[in-house]
C-alpha cells in the first residue's frame, strides 16, 4: 500500500510516522471498534493518511495493516480496505 502511493515525499513522511510507532505503540492513535477491533489507527500526512496498525504485546512488535486515505463512505476508504482483507482472510486477525 506505501509502494502505491505515487509522491515519494508523502510515502516519506508516511514512513517516519510508522516509524515513530516503535516508541509506546499502545498509547498512540485510537483504538478501533467492530471489524477492526484490537487494531489503532494513527493519522499521517496532514491528518489525511491513516496507518492501521496491530501492537503484539508478546513480541514487542507492531504490525502494518494498511495505509491509506480516510475517505468515509468509499470502497477506497482505508477502513473498508482493512475489514475487507480480514474478511477475505489475506491478513491474520486477532
């Protein structure tokens, strides 16, 4: 999903918010409900990107699930995105 982005600046600063997970994970973004919950979500980019993102409490790890714009009520919308992968299984849920 970051390869897909077309401006190397916004996969840039993309990156160094990802990045900035690895300090505290768990008290960054919110916390998703429904679908997506046990997943937070972080805003990049001028508020416009959303990283949807998994802590592993066990593993001090925190997986990537998807990266994308906030377009609520579009199939391209970051959130429907990641309900869609879980649902079709080609991402491992909680």
């Amino acid at each position: 999903m970051l390869a897909s982005t077309g401006d190397r600046r916004i996969r840039e600063k993309i990156g160094q918010r990802i990045d900035a997970l690895a300090s505290e994970p768990d008290k960054q973004g919110k916390a998703l409900a429904g679908e997506l919950t046990g997943y937070r979500s972080v805003r990049a980019v001028g508020q416009r990107y959303r990283i949807i993102f998994e802590v592993k409490r066990q593993e001090a790890e925190v997986v990537v699930l998807g990266v994308g714009l906030r377009r609520q009520g579009d199939k391209s919308d970051i959130y429907a995105l990641a309900k869609k992968l879980l649902r079709l299984g080609l991402i491992e849920g909680m």
